[in-house]
C-alpha cells in the first residue's frame, strides 16, 4: 500500500499523535489514584515502558506482529523495523508501536506502590516484544495489506482497534502480575475490615482521563488506516459509549453507597471506551449506547470481584481494560453488522471465534506470563521491601525527594526522637510549606501542652509520693502498679513487695476477700465507690481503713483503679466513746434512756415473731432522794446513786438489762424467765437490797425504792406503751405509800387515763367559769355561833356533773396548774367575803379561811399577789386566814418563815393545816410565825376511840401552850362535838354543822340568820 494517498497517510500519522496523547493521560490516572510518596515512581515508569516498548517493538516485537506469518502463529521477518520502506509502511509501523507503548502502560497502573523498576521494565520487555506481538499476530497479522493471515484473523475474529488486543492482553498480564506480588501493605489488614488507600489528586486523574478521551479518538478513528467517511461516525460512537459507560457507572455506585464516587466516573467512561473499541465500526448508535452502559456495570462487578478475592488493583485497570475488553470483544458478535463484519459467519459462528479469542489471549496473556513471573519471583524478587513501600517507591527506587517527603521525614524524625522542639523546615510559597508552617503551630501548641502535662504530672507524683494517705495504682487485671510511700507507712510494705502482684489477699482479711472482689469489678465497669472498711497490715494487724476507689480513664477506656487508704483507727475508737456515751449514763455506766428504749423496742418485735419469748419491763425510783441531795449534797447524792446502780446490777442476771433513765429513776428488763413469780422475787430482792443503808464518807443513808411492773407484755405494740404501763405502776406504789411494788393492772391505765382527761379539761375550766367556790361554815364549840368559812373549790363539769376536788385537786397539783386555781379561789372568797361584811354590821367578825397549795407557796410572787386582792376586793387582812399544811411549811423552812412573816405583816392569819398528820413538832410550831392549828379529821372521824382524845387534849394544849387557836375539821355526831367541848377546843366545821354550800345557800341559811 505504498501508493496510499498521502491524505490517508497523514490521518494515520496524526491518529498515532493522538494515541501518544494517551500516555501523558495515563500518567496523570495513575499518579493522580496512587499516593504522592510513590507518583514520581508511577510517572517514570510510564516513560520508562513506553520507550522500552518502542525500542522492544522495533527491535523485534514488530516483526513478529507483522512478519511473514509461519502458520498463523508469529512472523519471522522484518527485524529491526526499516524506516526506509516508503510512507505507509513508516506510518503504520509508528501507529502500531503507540498500540504497543498504550498495552504496556496498562500494566503499569496496576502494579503501582511495590514492584521494583527493574522488576518493572522486565515484565514490560517481555509484554512488548513476547506477549503483545505474538497476539497481536493471531488477530491481526495482514492488516496493513486488508488480508488477514494470523490464525485468529483469518478464521474471522474481529477486533477492530484492540478490546483484546491491546486491552484485554494489557490487562490478564497485569492480573497475573497481582496475583504474584500481592496487594499493598496495610490494603487487607488480617484483623478488621479493608483500608481504602487514598488517591493523591482525584482532579489529575480525571484530567488523565479527558486526555484519554481525547486520544481514543485516533485510537479508533486511526485504525480505518484511511481518512474515509466511516471516521466521524467511529469517534461519534466512541464518545456515546464512554459518555453512557460514565453515567451507568456512578448512577449505580451512588444508588448502592449513597455516593458519587469519583472512582466510578473514571473507571466508567474509560471502560466504556474499552469496550466500543472491538465494534465501534459495526455498531449502531443504539448499540454503542448498550455496549458502553454495560461496561459501566462490568467495572463495577469485576472491581467487587476483585475485592472479594482480595486481590489489589491500584489504578482499576483489571475492571477497565480486562473486563470491559472481554465485554467488547463479545459485543462485537451481539451486536455487530454482519455485513459490516464481512466474515461471512453466522451469529453462532462468529460469537464462538470470539469466544476462542479471548480464550487465546488468557493463554498467551495470563498463563504463561504468570508462569513466568512466579519463578522469576522466586529467584529474584520483584516486589519492594515492607520498609521500602512505606518510605515511598519516589525515594526507596530513585532518590527521587519531594517538598512533601522532606516534611515527611521531618515529622518521623520528631516521632522517633520525641523531641517537640524540633521544627520541619518551612518553604512559604507552596502548599506543603504552608502546611510546614501550620505543622510548626501544631508543634508548638503540643509543645506547650506537653510542657503543661509535665508540670501537671511531676505535681500530680508529688503529691502521690508525698500524701500521707496510702495509695494504690492497680492495672485493669487487678495487679499492683504503684504504691506511695504514706502505704507503706500505713500497711508497712516496700513499694518492690506489691508491685506486679495481684493476691489481694496480702491486705484484706479472709472474710471480706468477696467483697474486695465485687468492689474492684465494679470500680473497673465504670462506678466510684466509698466506704468504710478493714485492711490487714504485713504484721497482721486489722486497720480500720476509709476506702476510696475510682477508676483510671484514659480516652474514655478504663485501664485500672486508684485505692485511697485513710487510717481511721483513732477516729472509730473516738467514735465507739462517743456511742457509748449516747447509749449510757455518764454517772453510773449503765445503759441510758435511749439504749432502754432501743432494747425494749427489740424485746417487743422479738415476741411478735416468737410468740414462747418471755420478757417484763420494771420502772423503779428511789423514795426520799431529793432530801438526800438537798442534806448531803450533789457529790454526795450521785455517790449514792453509784450504789444504787451497783446493787441493782447484783440483782440481775447479764442478760438483763438496767438503766438510768434520769435522776433517781431507773428501767430494768429481764427476758426468758419461766414463771411471773421470778419477776416477783427479782423485784423483792432488789428492794431489800436498797433498804440496806449506805455509808459514803461516814454518812450511813437509808432509803428505799418504788418499783412498778409490767408482767403482761404480749398485748404490746412498742417500747413506749410499756414503759407508759410500767411507770403508772410505779407511781401507784408511791401513791399507797412507798417502799413497795406494784404489777400494772388495766384499773391503773383507766386511771390514768381519767386523769390525763382531767388534765386537759382543766386547763379551761377557769377560763370557761367552770370552777365554783363553796363555802363550809366555823363555828365555836360552845355557843356554835358562826365564825367565818373555809373557802373550798368545786367543779361543775358541763357533761360529768359535779367533779369532787379529791379527783381533779391532785392532777391540778402536779401539772402546776393548782396555782391559776388557787389564785382564783383566794381572789372570789376574798370578793365575797366583802360582799357578805356589807351585808349587816353583825357580819364584820366573820372571817374567810383560803387553801394555799405547796406550789402557791413557793411562788415568789404570793405575797405580792395576796397584796394585790385585798387593795381590788377591799377585804381587811384579818379577815383572811391563809391555811398550809406541815409539809409545804418544811420544804424550805428558812424561805417559808420569811413568805409567812410577809403575810403577817399585812394582818392576815396563818393557820397549819391537817395537823397531826406530818412533823407535828413543838420546835417547829414555835420556829413559825403562825396564829392556828386545824385538827386533822383523822383524829375526830375516829369518835370516842381511846386514843382519840388523848391526841386532841394534847394538840389543844399544845396551842394554847403558845397562843395559838384551834380549829378542829370533820365534826359529824354530837359524841365528837362533846370530845371538843372536854378538850376545850373552840371551834370546828363539819357536815354536823353544814356541808359546802355556794355563796347564795350561805347568804340564804346563815347571813340572812346573822342579819336577822
């Protein structure tokens, strides 16, 4: 074909140009999808092969291509390519030799990041002047003449610019290579999922791609070998095909991740270019559509296939040029014009010789190259060291430095030494020199911080090493780390004998080990924990420890626990002092009210659960101990309790219990008696023992107790509800006269209870004009003319009637309010007693007698008080006669003498009440500034007894022995009015005279007689 015209010529020529655009374009694919420490690598390599290739094709791959066909199976002339042949033989030689450099660039890609470049250019030698000739013999030997002679090409395989040929050889040796030399380190990790290795510049890489576009179309434009008018539809389809490859590709990508991948478009549109190149001149435009957009589906399934096996393409170019190339190769039977084709075969036929095409290529392709390669590499390795591939192939296979390595090495040297003052070298016109000099920052800011963590751990050491505290650091498998020096102050081990071990055992006591275990288990999920527990020291010694233990965070992940150690021994022992000081008497070292409490409480819950559970509950108070401390004095007294103490504690067995509940008072529990007659004898033996005297500093004391109990106790529902019963007892025992016990019957509780109504009934009963005044008239023995009243309280309870001062008198007297009462009487006596002088002048001898109770006496304002109602009222002093009995005058007898002297002082008489019935003295009488003394009924309800008289001749003698009047109470029967009369007595009062009557029965049946 020498007489080509030359416009044909030049259209091969410029389409070859075009093809060699091809190479700039996969340089800047692969650079752009490998790392930039290898991108220096991958670009050389690019060079190296292309010229390698040129010079191997010339040289020898050419003629085997092309030569003189022996068999169909490889040429054997044309060795060292002449470029003296004439035009067309030149042009097609150098269109050929680009299909050549574009095979072997192929190959290049996916080997990137770890063959050697001399492994490299072995591999690529062998793919240009072997594999690649020998193939392109079968399938196109005779092109350049239009007569086809390889056995593939005359048989009717078509492959019109190189799916297989230049593609899919390209790409089974480039598989073949991978499966030799494996995936790149770190890209199939053996633990965890597979790493995506990042590509250095995506934007270059697509710029790879527009020049691969750009040089396809001399690719396949070029191989019509002509400038006919089959060009411009070859490189119309060519664009369709890469445009629906492209867009097939990433739709499906992004519907599956959720993203456009960048790596989808690239590989898309270039196999879409792969797979038009087989039919792009027997395909409609339809078709070119179908073929492109299934090689976009081919890529993707191929690449997953790929994964899956693990076998690791840096650049996609299995997916790409191998799988797409098969694709477009059977494309060419599914779609291609038959008479287009013009192999004269049979749809079956013609799928079947490119079924046999493909398989030939994976023969010539991937067999026998992998064969080769694997003992090549068995003698002489062609994949870099793992040292070599992280350094980077730029450096480790040429020298070959960038700005960015130069950071790189910079920022290994700091790893490696540590040192954060050291800085990489900053270039300010560069991207990496700005990012050196944001690296500086960082370095800086670390540095400073770094600085701050040191300081903040030689503080933190410091204060491990120093506090007094013992500390402990354990790792999360429990065994010691550290130990301070305030341990092993504490627990007396040396730091070298814990650390390592895990036997908790050398610190805690056999019976808490469990505990321990829970504890550290639970501080290493996560929780803090503090309490108050026991250690052992290296003697054996129990410590009571404060225990505080938290865990050890290091990036939210927990790698151990501290244990804070505070000896509290001396604040426990002070603790246990002060618990035995609230639970018990400072005097006597019995157990206090609140530990009586706290142990009778049990006792009751006990015999609700165990119903054949005994116990009985005393109360016992001494009788006369208050004269005791005001005669002897408080040493004395609390001496004496001591003792008390000390017997009932010999009376008791140890399971008993006895406290001091307050003063004089005492609690005493016994459990698991058989019989209510031990209680009995228990109480027995207790009183006699405290009626045996005392001697303390040569003071004998003689006293005796008050003893309540509490037998009955399964009916009890708390500890206070029989402490109630037990005290009610008690003070009945006091009440029938001392010295003696009493059991609690339901009577005394009813009792009781009577009385607490009265208690809070009263407190209105003045205010409410409940109470009332009567009147009980005196009169003189021998005439039983009319001498005056004895004002006497009553009750008028407006729903119980009329309530006798023998009940509420007493209850008034011991909640204190008998003086509010006292005060109202004297005051309304006084009233009436003026009401009833005024009367007639026959009433101004009459005289008014008022009770003054103990605690009215007392009262430091009685004397002022009484002042106040005789100035309101207007009564004369010496009609007021102001009774108190014996007892109240000898409680203080020195304040007493001083109170009545104030009341003499202003005229009203004092008259001793219930005489004979208390101290009735001679002494005292005379001691005491008084003007009468009223005969106790006692001595006159007894009649004409023999003893009787003789009693009252003495006390009327006796008064008038010293001046005083006599006035003689509870005169009845005219027997004891004649015994008053014998005895001289001069006046009395009694029911035989008048019972108490109000103020309008008086003025009825005795003023108005005065009147009268």
């Amino acid at each position: 074909m020498n007489d080509a015209p030359l416009i044909d010529i030049f259209w091969i020529v410029f389409s070859a140009s075009l093809v060699f655009l091809m190479q700039p374009g996969f340089m800047c694919l692969e650079s752009g999808l490998t790392r930039s420490k290898n991108s220096i690598n991958v670009a050389v390599k690019n060079l190296a092969d292309f010229s390698f290739s040129v010079l191997g094709f010339w040289a020898v791959g050419y003629a085997i291509m092309f030569g003189t066909s022996q068999a169909g199976l490889f040429g054997n002339m044309g060795f060292f390519f002449s470029m003296d042949q004439g035009p067309f033989p030149t042009a097609f030689f150098f269109f050929q030799v680009m299909f050549c450099g574009t095979a072997t660039t192929i190959f290049s890609g996916a080997v990137a990041e770890r063959m050697k470049f001399s492994s490299y250019l072995v591999i690529a030698g062998i793919l240009a002047i072997a594999v690649y000739p020998v193939f392109g013999h079968w399938a196109w030997n005779g092109l350049e003449t239009g007569k086809l002679s390889g056995w593939l090409g005359s048989r009717g395989f078509v492959d019109f610019a190189g799916s297989t040929v230049v593609h899919s050889v390209g790409g089974w040796l480039s598989l073949a290579a991978l499966l030799v030399i494996g995936p790149r380190s770190g890209r199939f990790p053996k633990n965890g999922p597979p790493r995506e290795i990042t590509a250095f510049n995506l934007p270059l890489s697509i710029l790879g791609v527009m020049l691969l576009w750009f040089g396809w179309f001399g690719f396949n434009g070029g191989s019509t070998l002509a400038l006919d008018g089959s060009v411009a539809g070859i490189i119309a389809k060519t664009t369709l095909a890469a445009g629906t490859g492209a867009a097939a590709c990433i739709l499906y990508v992004w519907y599956r991740t959720g993203l456009p991948k960048v790596t989808a478009l690239i590989n898309g549109s270039l196999g879409g270019l792969v797979a038009i190149t087989a039919g792009c001149h027997c395909v409609s435009s339809i078709d070119a559509a179908v073929v492109g957009a299934v090689s976009g589906l081919v890529c993707v399934y191929v690449e997953q296939l790929l994964f899956r096996l693990k076998v690791d393409d840096a650049v996609g170019a299995v997916p790409v040029h191998l799988g797409c190339g098969i694709w477009g190769t059977l494309a060419v039977a599914l779609f291609g014009d038959a008479q287009r084709l013009g192999t004269g075969l049979s749809f079956q036929g013609q799928f079947v010789i490119q079924m046999e095409g493909i398989v030939a290529a994976f023969l010539i392709a991937f067999v026998i190259p992998y064969m080769v390669i694997k003992g090549i590499d068995r003698i002489w390795p062609m994949r870099v060291s793992r040292e070599e591939e992280e350094k980077g192939l730029n450096v480790s296979e040429h020298g070959a430095t960038t700005e960015l390595h130069d950071l790189f090495e910079a920022m290994d040297y700091q790893t490696k030494t540590g040192d954060l003052s050291v800085r990489v070298p900053v270039e300010p016109f560069t991207e990496v020199g700005q990012i050196a000099k944001k690296y500086n920052h960082v370095m800086t800011a670390l540095e400073l911080a770094s600085s701050k963590i040191e300081h903040q751990h030689a503080l933190f050491q410091e204060l491990f090493d120093s506090s007094p505290l013992g500390i402990i650091m354990v790792d999360a498998q429990g065994r010691i780390v550290d130990v301070n020096e305030g341990f092993a102050a504490l627990f007396g081990y040396l730091p070298k004998d814990l650390r390592g071990r895990s036997d908790i055992s050398l610190l805690v006591p056999e019976h808490l080990i469990e505990e321990a275990e829970a504890a550290l288990s639970s501080v290493l999920k996560g929780k803090t924990l503090t309490r108050e527990t026991i250690r052992k020291d290296k003697a054996g010694r129990l410590i009571d420890v404060a225990l505080f233990i938290y865990p050890i965070l290091v990036n939210d992940e927990i790698q151990g626990a501290y244990y804070i150690y505070n000896d509290i021994t001396q604040r426990k022992e002070f603790e246990t002092q002060l618990s035995h000081q609230a639970f018990h008497d400072a005097l006597t070292g019995l157990p206090n009210r609140m530990l009586f409490l706290e142990r009778l409480s049990s006792a009751v819950h006990r015999k609700k659960r165990k119903k054949d559970f005994t116990y009985a509950a005393m109360m016992l108070d001494m009788d006369r101990f208050k004269s005791v401390n005001d005669t002897l004095g408080h040493q004395i007294g609390d001496a004496f309790l001591i003792a008390v103490a000390d017997r009932i504690k010999a009376c008791l067995r140890d399971i008993d219990t006895v406290a001091r509940l307050g003063g004089d008072e005492f609690g005493i529990i016994l459990e698991d008696f058989n019989h209510p007659r031990e209680i009995v004898d228990v109480a027995k033996r207790i009183m006699r023992e405290l009626e045996k005297p005392v001697v303390i500093e040569t003071n004998e004391i003689r006293s005796s107790a008050s003893v309540g109990i509490v037998l009955k106790t399964q009916f009890y529902q708390d500890a206070k509800s029989v402490m109630r019963d037990a005290d009610i007892a008690m003070y009945r025992a006091k009440e029938i006269g001392k010295a003696c016990f009493k059991v609690f019957n339901n009577k005394m509780h009813t009792k009781v209870v009577r009385e607490n109504e009265l208690e809070r009934e009263l407190r209105d009963a003045v205010f409410n004009e409940e109470l009332a005044v009567y009147y009980q008239p005196i009169v003189s023995v021998r005439e039983t003319a009319l001498l005056g009243f004895e004002a006497l309280v009553r009750w008028n309870h407006p729903t119980q009637g009329l309530i006798s001062p023998a009940e509420f008198i007493p209850v008034a007297e011991e909640t204190g309010q008998i003086v509010d009462i006292g005060e109202y009487v004297l005051k309304e006596a006084c009233r009436q007693m003026v009401k009833w002088q005024k009367l007639s002048t026959n009433n101004g001898h009459l005289t008014i007698s008022v009770n003054v109770s103990a605690k009215q006496f007392q009262s430091s304002r009685l004397v002022k008080f009484v002042e106040e109602v005789l100035d309101e009222t207007g009564l004369a002093p010496e009609s007021l006669k102001l009774e108190l009995t014996e007892s109240t005058l000898m409680r203080n007898a020195r304040t007493s003498i001083r109170t009545m002297q104030g009341l003499k002082d202003m005229g009203i008489r004092i008259v001793v009440d219930d005489f004979g019935t208390g101290y009735s003295s001679l002494s005292y009488i005379q001691r005491f500034p008084i003007d009468g003394l009223k005969i106790d009924r006692s001595f006159i309800s007894g009649g004409a007894q023999k003893e009787n008289p003789k009693i009252v001749q003495t006390i009327v003698a006796l008064a008038k022995s010293i001046g005083v009047e006599v006035v003689a109470e509870g005169v009845e029967e005219q027997v004891q009015l004649e015994l008053l009369k014998a005895a001289n007595c001069e006046s009395a009062q009694g029911f035989m005279f008048s019972k108490p009557l109000d103020e309008k029965e008086i003025t009825r049946q005795f003023i108005m007689d005065l009147e009268n």
